[in-house]
C-alpha cells in the first residue's frame, strides 16, 4: 500500500462513515471499556453531527490503492482506540449508571449484614433486579459498567480497593421463578411441566375416534409417560386395533382365547413329553428379577402358564432360556395400571383382585408373542438369528470403534462370550428394570425395533464403555466386566443418550448394504 504521512490514517477517519469499516471488538482481547479506569479518556465535547459522505467512485485499481490506507499499518494502540470509542460515549449517563450500580450493591451488602448470616435451611438474599439504563444511554457500556463493579458477597462492601480485570464479572446470581431459589426445585418444575404437556399429547392423539399410529410413534420414540404406557404399547405391538369402538371387543376375545388355550394345554405340563420344558420354565422363573416381584406364588403361577402355553404353540422354538426374561416387562407394565404402587416391581399382587390379574396375564401373553414373532429365529434350533447378529456387532463395532475392537482380540475375547446375551435377553439382564422399560418404548415405536435397531443399541451400549474397557489388561477382568457392566445407577436420561447414540450409527450404517463388509 501507498504510505503518505500527510494523508489523515485510516483508523482516524471519525468523521465519515466508510464501508467495511473496522470497529472495536468488546472481547477477550479487548476488555470492556471501564469509565472509571479510563475517565481520563471521557471527553465531555459534544458529538460532532457525522453526516454520510458519499465515496468517490474509482475508476482504477491504482486510483484507489493510492487513496486507501491498510488498516493494519495504523499502528495505534489499544488507548488511542479506547480513546476514539469514547467519543460517542455521553459521559454523564455512563457516570450516573456506574454510580447507581455502586450505590444499589453497597445498600444490598449492608442489608445482608444487618440480617445477619443465615442457618443451613434459612432464606438466601434475594438479587435485586438490575437498574434500567437511562434514555439514551448505551445498552453494551451500561452492561460492562455494572459488571465490572458488582462485587461478590465474600469481600467487603466498601469499594475503595480498585478493581482488576479478572475480577471484573460477577459471581453467579440465580434470579428467581415463582418464588423459589432452589436450582433443583426450578428444574423438577420444569420437568413435570415438560412431562405434562407430553402427556397432554399423548392423550389427545389416543382419545381420537381412530389413534394415528405413525403419529403415536413419533411421539412414543423419545419415552412413553407412565399413564398412558400401558394402552400405547398394546397399540404399538398390534394387540389392539387403531379403532377404539373395536377394542373392548378385541379384549374381550383375546383374554377368552388365551384361557381356552390354558385349559387346553396347560393339564399336559405333567405329560412325559412336555416335562422338561416344564421343568426348566420352573427352574428359570425363580432366576429373574426383579425377585420381590418374581418369588410372589401368584405371579410365578403366571409365568409358568404364560411360558408354557407359548412353548406349547411355537413347536419349531420351544421354549428357550431368555425368553422367560421378556415376559417381566409386559407384566409390570400392564399390572401398573392396577395398582397404587409407586414401584411395580416391589407391588404386593395378593391385594390386587383375581379378575384383573386375568387379563395382565392374558394381555402380557399377546404382546409377548407378537414380539417374539419378529424374533422367533433367535430361538430355534442352534439360534441362528442370535449368531447372525453377534457377529453383525464385531464388525460394526471394528469399523465405529476400531481400538477397542483391537483390544478385545488382543485379549481373546470373544463378542459370542458377553454378547449373546445381550441378544437372547435383550439387555434385561444388563440393565435395571425401569431403564428396560424406557428401551423398550423406543423398541415399540421404531420399526423392527426389537430385530434390527437392538443391534445399533448393543453397539452403542459397548462403546459407551470404551474407557473402561480399554484399561483391563487380562481377559479374566474384560469378561467379567462386560458381563456385570455398572448400570445399577441408570435412569431414563443415561438411557435417552444411548438410543441417541443409536439412532447416529442407525442413519449412518442402516442403508449402506456392504457395511458389514470390509
């Protein structure tokens, strides 16, 4: 660029606007502008009136390099620039507010000192509200003004120490909602409020003469409340038809069929040729969880009839162990409709009436078989659907996460060790009870959720221990890691994350034919 020392610089033209101008940044590398330290700056002339000059067309590239001063050759420091900024800057305003603030905090902190220091449970101070800016005054300075000079409740109130730039931003103030100061108590307000109006949804898309199961999905995907949970299932699994004129019917029908099976079949459990399904349906069921549920005469009663009559009508399976673990979650979701019960899995079922534990059983033998028909290849002869999948995991894991691929085969383990369970059981082993439920309601409402998006799941569910995999070093410590993996402490939003996670490597992989391939 041209330098001509007669020619006014670049930055110094405040008297006329110019396109692309550059103006001061408030930022990291340039604090706020702070009166009080740069009062000297604050000049009290009146604004000169700037009015709009109209640029001098070019005609050439010449022309306009020899009339047009770079930007960076100024080389003004950062006064000279604070200095220019505070031209348009009406110093009896800035100084009023600053004094205002200052005045406001100090009363505040005498205040807190004539009340005296609270108990552990007496009343916080409430933060005053921030002074308004007066007319015309500057919105950005009056906020960096009361900023740097809203001191923190632990120093003094007397402000004779001047303050530095790293104690220019205030310490944390809650301001309140509705009367309450409590963080966590804003957040369960806003929770159940959330919660709410989700259930509002809910319930005006089942109270329509015809439930628009696209619909339902969708909003079933991100967790299904615990009111309407029962209903939305039996219509997400195709228990119950869309039509709600046709379901009382639909009941009725089914819950008669399903007895006449029991009275049916269920006397032939002592035949020599169904004893030892029987048997080993009665040394599974005491094996489940959640025990104080399972070890219940009535509901062990259940479970037996449920498991042997579905055994008994799927010949090509059987009964298989693992199955008996996908029985728990219908039954506890079904049953919560019945009962007062915060926690179903802990519920007395001697208190609830003989009549509508008929139709939990009847209900949980359905949904049960209309999820096993998407699956059934998981449990026939050698469990080839099971097979299929475990080794559709390796690979996927290799490609999502190739260092802890890496290390369970530097350490011999193999997937079929800890994931073929994950596949039988449908994590109902790994993870608690209520985190199942919550898995099972996007499971409902994803298409072949139970089949084919459980995969993705498994595979983020592997990850999602990867620091914890990745500092065993023997394979006796990775397998009994992976198969007591610590998800006791689990709640719906640990389970939230893991679908999110996925549903990303679902919309990553799923429509990519060969990405099982290498």
């Amino acid at each position: 660029m041209a330098s001509d020392g007669a020619r006014k610089q670049f930055w110094k033209r405040s008297n006329s606007k110019v396109p692309g101008s550059i103006q001061h940044v408030y930022g990291a590398q340039h604090p706020p502008f702070d009166p009080l330290l740069h009062g000297t700056l604050l000049k009290a002339t009146p604004k000169v009136p700037t009015t709009p000059v109209k640029a001098k067309r070019v005609s050439t590239f010449q022309e306009f390099e020899s009339n047009t001063s770079d930007a960076w050759d100024a080389g003004e420091d950062d006064d000279e620039l604070l200095a220019m900024a505070a031209e348009s800057l009406n110093s009896e305003v800035v100084m009023e507010t600053a004094h205002r603030v200052l005045r406001d905090h100090s009363q505040r902190q005498e205040q807190h000192k004539l009340q005296g220091p609270q108990g552990p449970q007496g009343p916080e101070p409430q933060p005053s509200a921030e002074p308004a800016p007066g007319p015309g005054s500057d919105l950005r300075l009056v906020k960096s003004v009361s900023e740097s000079h809203t001191a923190c409740p632990a120093e003094s109130a007397s402000n004779t120490v001047p303050l530095q730039r790293s104690q220019s931003l205030p310490h944390s103030a809650t301001v309140t909602l509705g009367g309450s100061s409590d963080p966590s108590s804003l957040s369960s307000s806003a929770l159940s409020e959330r919660e709410a109006s989700r259930l509002d949804k809910f319930k005006q898309l089942l109270a329509g003469p015809n439930t628009d199961l696209e619909e339902l999905r969708k909003l079933s995907w991100s967790g299904i409340p615990k009111p309407v949970r029962p209903i939305t299932w039996k219509l997400l699994s195709g228990y119950l038809p869309a039509n709600v004129d046709r379901r009382p019917a639909t009941l009725q029908r089914k819950q008669k069929e399903y007895f006449a099976f029991v009275e049916r079949y269920y006397d032939s459990r002592n035949d020599e040729v169904h004893q030892d399904t029987y048997r080993q349906i009665h040394i599974d069921i005491p094996r489940m969880s959640p025990e104080a549920l399972t070890l219940q005469p009535r509901v062990t009663e259940i479970f037996e009839r449920i498991l042997f009559i579905w055994a008994i009508r799927h010949p090509a399976s059987g009964y298989v162990q693992g199955i008996n673990d996908l029985v728990t979650p219908f039954f506890v979701v079904f049953l919560c409709e019945h009962t007062e019960e915060e926690d179903v899995d802990i519920a007395d079922v001697s208190r609830v009436p003989t009549d509508v534990l008929c139709n939990v059983e009847a209900d949980t033998y359905w949904c049960m078989s209309k999820l096993l028909d998407g699956i059934q290849d998981n449990y026939t002869f050698a469990q080839p659907g099971i097979q299929m999948k475990v080794k559709m995991l390796e690979e996927l894991v290799s490609r999502i996460d190739e260092p802890v691929h890496r290390h369970l085969e530097r350490h011999e383990v193999h997937y079929l060790q800890f994931a073929f369970r994950w596949m039988n059981n449908l994590l109902t082993r790994e993870l608690p009870l209520r985190c199942t439920v919550r898995l099972w309601d996007t499971y409902q409402s994803e298409p072949e959720g139970f089949s084919h998006f459980h995969l993705y799941v498994c595979a983020a569910f592997l990850v999602r221990w990867r620091k914890e995999i990745l500092e065993e070093r023997d394979f006796q410590e990775l397998l009994l890691l992976l198969q007591n993996l610590p998800t006791a402490p689990w709640g719906d939003e640990d389970v939230s994350l893991l679908l999110a996670e996925a549903y990303r490597l679902k919309f990553a992989f799923a429509d990519a034919p060969n990405h099982y391939k290498r």
